[in-house]
C-alpha cells in the first residue's frame, strides 16, 4: 500500500492533537517525539518545495516576541532552555502557515478540528473520572512536580493548568460546530460542550470558570451585533446608576453557594474587590492582589516600565502575561508585543479576508482574555489560537465560496441575483 503525503500529514498533524490535548500521551512520549510530528510537516512542506513568503515573518515574530518577554519578565531564567521552549511553543504558528500553504484537499481542516475536540472529549472524560479520586489534582498539575507527586495525575489523563485554559478558547469553535452541525453530530458537539465545562468547574479554575462565562458573551456579541449593542447600553445605563456594587453581590452570593474552598475564595477576592474592601486570601494564593500590585507599578512608569535596563523582580508576578508587560515594559513594549501578535496572526491563521471568520476572532478575544488573566505561552493554548483557528477559518472560507458560487448559478438562471436567507 502507497503511503502519500497527505497521509502523512494526516497522521502527523493527529499525533500533534494527541500530544497537545492528552496529557498521557505527552507523558510517556521522549521529547523528541513530541516535536517529530511538528518537524515532520516542515520538513515535507521544503520538499515540495512550497516555501512560501509568510514563513520568514512568522519566525522573525516569534523570535522578537521570545526576546521581548525574557527580557522584561524572564530575565532571571536560563536563557538557552527559556528560549528553546518559547519557539516550540510557536511553532504551531509556522506550521499553521505549512499547512495551509501544502494541503490541498479540503476535507482535512474539518476533519483536523474533529480530531482535535475528540482528543479533547477523551481527557474531559478522564479529568472528571480522576477529580473523584483527586479533587485537587488539576490545581497541583499546576504547581509541578518540584511539590507535588503530579506523575500519577498525568498517567491518569488528567488535564491541567494548560488544558483548563485550553477548553476556554476551545468554546467558540465548539459553538461554531454546534451551528453547523447537523443531527446527531450536533448531538455530539452539544455533549462535548457540556463535559468541557464541566471539566472547567471540577478543575477549580475560577478564572478559568469566569472565562467561559466571557467566551459565551463574545460569541453573543459577535453573532447578534444590534441585540449586544443594545444590552451593552443597558448594562453601561445600569453601572452609571448603580455602580458595582449589585455585581459585587452576585459573586459575594456565588462564593456562599459552590462547593470548593479554592473557587469559594477566589469568587469571594473578586466580590471584595468589585466593592472596594480589602481583598483576603484564606485559602487560595493572592491572586487578585497580584493583579493590583501589577497596575500599581504599571503607573508608577506606564511609558517605559521598571525593567527597561535594571530588572525588579517584584514587578513581575507571573500570573499575568500582559499586566507583566505593562510593568515591566510600560505601553511602549506592550504595544510592540501586540503588533507581533497581530502580524503573527494574520500571516498564520485568516484565509477567509483579512480579519478571519467570527469564531476565529472571537478565539484570540479570549486569548487576549485569558493573557491579561494568567501566563499563556504554552504549546497547548497556541495548539488553539494557530492550527485550529487556521482550519476553523478555511472551512468557514470555503463554505463562503460554496455559497457564493451557488449564487452565481442562480444569477445566470434568472439574471436576478437572489437575496441572502
């Protein structure tokens, strides 16, 4: 039997899924394999000699956007081995650009996007089975194994910090598939949705539970534009009368009503600080705290930061990627980082115009989201915001197409052009 190319990226590209998505997988596979699968597709992509012009940008991205962070937030670190790690967490980016550069059969982006949230399905499963032995074992998956026995967690499939995060910027797409679905696949999609966040609150992330309520509003907004303009007045109207304080209470009455010390602290920080009073950390890390020492050294140099030249570690918490930017290298620094981000999104990722489809806009506005909320330089996060936003993006372009050709027939039939439904 002939092994083609399109097969081999096929099983490359699923291998990848299954490293990013299922953590038992990255566990008992060598380094080297893991980014086999990911060299593979590079090394394919130079022998069909599809070069292609966005690459070289791509690369020179990634590596300002490394240089830029060691520098002002990581500069204590070991430079070789943070570097290392840094571009094999972008690399989804350069592949994202092969793929869509070699692969010509269609069927492949969508069947890439099922792949990837059937892995996902896989280890909901396996994280909700293992929080019944080991409520606590997403939280310490956090923390590493220099605390905590981890080992036994990751040989159970159960998914940590990475991947509770990952599940938040996976919701759009889920959402996009339940649209589009049809039948029992949309039966499907509507069950991988709900172990996706149920998997979020058993993993007592509740940054990570409040970004799902985020990602819900954000689809919201961008399919219903006239309705979200609406509601975002009302809810402006409301402030201006009534302040926060009646939101304060809705997280005050949220954390006397869940079932976990860490998520009933942590909704208890954000209700404390909505109202103004003194944020308490009974039995959580202080988080909240973090973020307003963060902003308080933001403005004592917003322009240029505190880490220009000298670094103050104090000024990095490293539980905020763009609140450490901001202080350490004030707005100067962060816009850089942006524009990297923003040039390396649209030399990686739109197919369908410049801006890319709703759901793929409304992906990065929860990695956005999620940056200001937590550190997310992972492989597992740019698995999400590259790759999958690349092929939830053509498959969208596509049906575009389709549509838009169908529409011409009807044009040449009638010499009428049809209004949209």
């Amino acid at each position: 039997m002939k092994i083609t190319v399109s097969t081999v990226l096929r099983l490359c590209s699923y291998m990848s899924l299954a490293i990013s998505f299922m953590p038992v997988v990255d566990y008992y596979c060598p380094w080297y394999v893991t980014v086999l699968p990911i060299f593979l597709v590079l090394f394919l992509s130079v022998r069909m000699n599809e070069r292609g012009s966005f690459t070289p940008i791509a690369v020179l991205c990634t590596v300002c956007l490394t240089v830029l962070i060691f520098w002002f937030t990581k500069r204590r670190e070991a430079p070789v081995s943070y570097f290392i790690n840094s571009f094999i967490a972008f690399l989804p980016a350069i592949v994202s650009i092969r793929l869509r550069k070699i692969v010509k059969d269609e069927s492949f982006f969508q069947d890439y996007l099922h792949a990837a949230l059937l892995f996902v399905a896989v280890t909901c499963v396996t994280t909700l089975i293992g929080h019944v032995q080991y409520p606590m074992a997403s939280r310490e998956l956090a923390s590493g194994t220099a605390i905590y026995d981890t080992e036994k967690y990751l040989r159970a499939n159960i998914g940590g910090y990475e991947f509770i995060y990952a599940l938040t910027l996976l919701i759009p797409i889920v959402l996009w598939q339940i649209g589009k679905a049809r039948g029992f696949g949309r039966i499907w999609y509507l069950a991988v949705l709900v172990l996706m966040i149920m998997c979020v609150y058993s993993s007592q992330y509740t940054l990570a539970l409040i970004c799902v309520a985020i990602a819900f509003l954000v689809v919201f907004i961008q399919k219903n534009k006239i309705v979200a303009v609406i509601v975002t007045a009302c809810l402006t109207l409301f402030w201006l009368a009534n302040g926060l304080e009646l939101l304060a209470n809705i997280f005050y009455w949220a954390s006397e009503n869940v079932g976990t010390d860490y998520v009933r602290d942590r909704l208890l920080q954000v209700a404390q600080l909505l109202s103004g009073r003194s944020v308490s950390t009974q039995t959580s890390d202080a988080r909240i705290q973090h973020y307003i020492n963060e902003l308080k050294y933001f403005s004592q140099s917003p322009i240029f930061g505190n880490n220009f030249l000298t670094f103050h570690k104090k000024t990095v918490s490293g539980h905020s990627l763009i609140l450490d930017m901001l202080a350490s290298g004030g707005v100067i620094v962060t816009s850089i980082m942006v524009v990297l981000m923003r040039q390396l999104y649209r030399v990686s990722v739109p197919a369908y115009g410049k801006k890319g489809c709703a759901a793929v806009r409304a992906v990065w506005v929860m990695a956005a989201i999620v940056a200001t909320l937590n550190p997310v330089i992972f492989p597992t996060i740019a698995m999400v915001v590259f790759p999958c936003c690349m092929c939830l993006d053509r498959v969208e372009k596509k049906t575009y197409l389709t549509k838009k050709e169908k529409q011409n027939v009807e044009i040449g039939d009638t010499g009428v052009a049809q209004p949209d439904q």
